[in-house]
C-alpha cells in the first residue's frame, strides 16, 4: 500500500511492477541483473482518485499516460531493486500530490483609469517624437 496523504492510500492491487535491465551505473553488473524499475498505475481505474484529480494527474503525466489510463514510472537512479523501487514509488507519490492541488481560479481584472490615460498619454508623446523625425519643410 502506497500512502499520499491523510485521506488516500492508493492499493497495492493498482500498481504492478517490472524489472528491466538498467542503463545507469553498475558496471558490468548492469549486463546481468535487472534493477531498474517500471511502475505501472492504474490511475483511470483508481476509487481512490476523484474525476478532477485524475485529469489533472492525466495532464501532468504527459507522455507516462498510457492509452489504457495508466500511469508508467520508472527508476533506474539505483544499482540496487529495492532502492530503485522505493524511488518509483516516491515519484508517483509527488505526482498524485501534485496532482491533488487544485489551482486558484484566477480573477479578471481591468486596469485603472489612471493606468489607462497614462498609457495613452505616452503613446501620443512617442509619436509625436516620430512626427517630428519625418522630412523638413522649407517653409
């Protein structure tokens, strides 16, 4: 069981792990055993998760969202298994808190009338500016 927060727990039933040889460091020892890891949630599926969480988490995601509504995080920081799956689980952990934020709304505003004039008071003096850069009369 992979806890989140006070309130979420996400089961042990949602998330399958796979080992694939990795590509960081170990030597040739990387050759042989396979220590990276490939974390795979259920998060479309989750009870766990809320309908806006799960659209949040999607877009986070990014490119780990899987067509199926998985959500794939690997490791391979570690020479060792279990290092490197306690890392998986740590990144899918920050991603569902991330994911659990919900943004502000922002608030439209319109700027003041004293912004306003002020603006247009020195776009009517840069162009004036500009007039006077143009040919000379003779007169």
């Amino acid at each position: 069981m992979l806890v989140i927060n006070d309130d979420i727990s996400i089961a042990d039933w949602e998330m399958t792990e796979s080992f694939v040889r990795a590509s960081g460091p170990g030597g040739q020892n990387v050759n042989k055993v396979a220590t990276a890891v490939q974390l795979r949630f259920e998060a479309a599926r989750s009870p766990h998760l809320d309908a806006g969480t799960k659209a949040r988490l999607r877009r986070l995601a990014g490119s780990r969202w899987t067509t199926e509504g998985a959500v794939i995080v690997s490791s391979d920081r570690h020479r060792s298994q279990p290092l490197n799956r306690e890392d998986a689980r740590e990144k899918l952990r920050a991603l569902i808190l991330a994911a659990l934020h919900r943004p502000k709304r922002r608030k439209p505003t319109r700027p003041t009338k004293g912004s306003v004039r002020r603006r247009l008071d020195a776009k009517t003096r840069r162009g004036a500016v500009k007039a006077m850069r143009g040919p000379v009369n003779e007169e």
